[in-house]
C-alpha cells in the first residue's frame, strides 16, 4: 500500500477526473500510475533498443514490401 500527498490543485483535478470517468479516485489514480509504468517500461526498452540499432541496417519500404513478399 502507498500513501501519497499529491498538491491540492492536482488532487482537484484528479478527483473532477474520476468522477467524470464514473470511478473512484483509488481507481483513477492506480490506473494513471499503471498507464505511466507501462509508457516509462516502453521508453526504456526504446532507449536500451536505440544504444544497439545500427542504422547501416536499415532498409526502404520497397525493400521491405519485396522481402516479405508483399509485391503484386
């Protein structure tokens, strides 16, 4: 379990949020804190993936479409 103090504005906005979404502030927050680990998680792997990419490999479209048979 964690226990935030979150700025009165914010906490105002959040609570304005969950009621217009219909669900508790317990739920709002968990949710928006969910979302974010998932998008920082994402963004991670993002930046480990770009310290490796090669762009020397990188191929057009058409080259792409042709490899994979996609051509008509």
């Amino acid at each position: 379990m964690i226990a935030i103090n979150l700025e009165p504005e914010l906490e105002k906005n959040a609570i304005d949020l969950a009621q217009r979404k219909g669900v508790s502030l317990e739920v709002f927050v968990r949710e928006a804190i969910e979302r974010m680990i998932e998008e920082l998680q994402d963004i991670a792997l993002l930046e480990e993936t770009l310290k490796t990419h090669d762009p020397a490999k990188n191929i057009s479209m058409d080259q792409m479409r042709r490899e994979l048979g996609l051509d008509a």
